[in-house]
C-alpha cells in the first residue's frame, strides 16, 4: 500500500518523509550547535568581504522600520497555509498539507543555517561609520549571507502556490496566488536590504532557494512511490502508520 490521501494529489512514504525530514533537522540541529563554536570578535576584526557592484547597492542602509516590516512579512508568509482551510478539496486533506508544510519548513531552515554557519558573511551594518569598532559580534552579526527571512518567506509562498495549483488547477484565482507567492518573498528581501541586514546578492540566495525548496517539495510528493508494506497514511485527526499482511 502506499501513502496517499485518496482526494488528494501527493503521497506520503515512510521512507521518503524520514529522509526528508531528517534532513532538515539534522541540518537545523547541526547548525545550531555549529553556530555555538563560532567564537567572538569585535566589529575592528570583521572583515568585509569583497564586494561586487550589485552587493555595494546594499550598503549605507540600517533602518528599524524596514526590519519590523521584514519580520510582519515573514509572519504573514508564515501563516498562508491557513487559507488553503477556506478550500472545500484542501481543507479535507489539511493533515497531509499540514505535514508537507512542516517538512518543508524544516528541509529550508537546514540549509539556510548551514551555509550560514559556513558563510560567516558579516552584515552590512557592522561597516556602518557609527557603528562602534569596539562591538563584539556573536553569530547572527556574521549570518548574512544567505537571508533566512527571505528563504523562509519564498518557501511559504511559493509551498502554498504549489498546493493551490495542485488542488484547484483550473482556478481562475492561479494567476494572482503566483503573483503573491513572487511578490511576498521579494518584498521581504528588499525590507531586509533596507534595514542593513543583507547584500542583494543574500536576498537573490535566498529567493532562489527557497522558492526552490517550497515548489519541489510538494512536487516531489506527487511521485507514487514503490508499494510497501509500511506506509503513512492521512486519516480525521492526524496521520497515521499503516501495515498491510
């Protein structure tokens, strides 16, 4: 037996979700303790990093306001799964969703906290002319490269696109949810600019990967995979272990 909701389009396979699924959190737990061995400095010893005419677009900017925005539009994309509830076809397969939004959640922020914890890209405020030599910087002073707000919002947008397009294909609606699922992630990236967090080249990243992350996952799902005896399967309440004699 395989694990599909019989509605809707994607599958689920033991198999397949633990190596998905670990792979994010291996990613995320591994960063975070790699994140815990950075050592110190202070903002004299950063050096900047070489910068081409695009990432110079991204200097001279540390607005508070853009930042707050970046973090609502964040919260926003965070939370655009809950309207795949107003579809009669989603809402009845919303623990299957539910899941898959999860994993993929979780395949992003691995990534992203690796190859910053690999990066160690100085942000742009540090080499700001008031900001103090004498600052000691901790970890996330040195996570610009590439922009987690931005990965994570194009993962959320372009995630709920795919599920829309996969459940309503011949909704007249399609156009405009696309257009959000580009729109979102891009504004953020450009708030983030603003407010000094990253270069252009960190926002672009993480655009790309995590609009990459949010329209393959679910993707991916829409593959039947080998029947085995073992399987998940989507019940009322939750999602549930299957095995056939």
């Amino acid at each position: 037996m395989t694990a599909q909701n019989e509605r809707g389009p994607y599958y689920l396979s033991l198999k397949r979700e633990i190596i998905y699924s670990g792979s994010g959190l291996v990613g995320t737990v591994g960063a975070f303790f790699l994140h815990e061995r950075i050592p110190s400095i202070t903002a004299s010893e950063a050096k900047q990093p070489n910068l081409t005419g695009f990432d110079k677009m991204g200097l001279g900017y540390n607005s508070s306001t853009a930042k707050n925005l970046s973090d609502q539009t964040l919260f926003t994309a965070l939370g655009l799964p809950v309207l795949l509830l107003a579809g009669k076809e989603s809402r009845r397969d919303i623990s299957t969703i539910g899941f898959l939004y999860i994993e993929t959640m979780l395949i992003n922020q691995g990534i992203t906290d690796l190859v910053k914890v690999a990066a160690l890209r100085p942000r742009p405020y540090i080499f700001e002319e008031n900001f103090p030599s004498t600052q000691i910087l901790n970890s996330n002073d040195r996570s610009s490269f590439f922009s987690g707000h931005t990965s994570s919002t194009a993962t959320a947008s372009f995630f709920v696109a795919r599920v829309f397009a996969d459940y309503y294909p011949q909704s007249k609606l399609k156009p405009y949810v696309w257009g959000m699922a580009a729109a979102l992630p891009a504004l953020t990236g450009y708030l983030r600019i603003r407010a000094g967090r990253h270069y252009p080249s960190d926002v672009l990243v993480g655009y790309l990967v995590g609009g990459a992350v949010g329209y393959l996952v679910p993707t991916l799902h829409k593959i039947q995979p080998k029947r085995k005896n073992l399987s998940i399967a989507p019940g009322m309440g939750g999602l549930y272990l299957n095995y056939d004699f």
